[in-house]
C-alpha cells in the first residue's frame, strides 16, 4: 500500500455528501476511499482523452467578427465563445 503524502479538502453540499455517502455504501468503501477512487479514474480519463481547448485566443476568436454596432450582449456571446 501506497503511504499517503497530501491531502485534499472538498467543500460539498450536504445532498452532494449525502450522495457520495449513499454510492460509498453501495460498493462497500469508506467515503473517502470511494471519491479517491472516482476522482483518480476520471483524471485517468480526461488524461488519455483531453478535452478539446478552445481555438485561439478571444483577440483570434473576434478577429473579423465584431464591428462598431455590435451591442454589449452581441460581444459578450462572441467572448464566450457562444
């Protein structure tokens, strides 16, 4: 066993705890051991299959697409990337 040499501290709701808590029970794992589990599977995840990053940057992203009369809200979308 590995020995343990950092800790991580979550804040959750108390439904969010209660859920952990519940899906813990069901496969028969402490809760800590159950979120170390879940969190380390989906890191194994999103390692392999990174998620797509976002094209260029937002000067890139409005380049050619933003004029003068565009309002707040219009700007705000292309920002966003809406």
């Amino acid at each position: 066993m590995t020995a343990i040499a950092d800790r991580l501290d979550l804040r959750l709701s108390v439904e969010d705890k209660n859920r952990l808590r519940r899906a813990a029970e069901l496969h028969g794992l402490p809760v800590a051991t159950f979120v170390r589990e879940a969190a380390l599977r989906e890191a194994e995840t999103t390692i392999a299959h990174p998620p797509k990053a976002r094209s260029g940057s937002l000067a890139a992203r409005l380049r050619g697409r933003a004029t003068a009369r565009m309002g707040t809200d219009e700007i705000m979308k292309l920002t966003r990337g809406d």
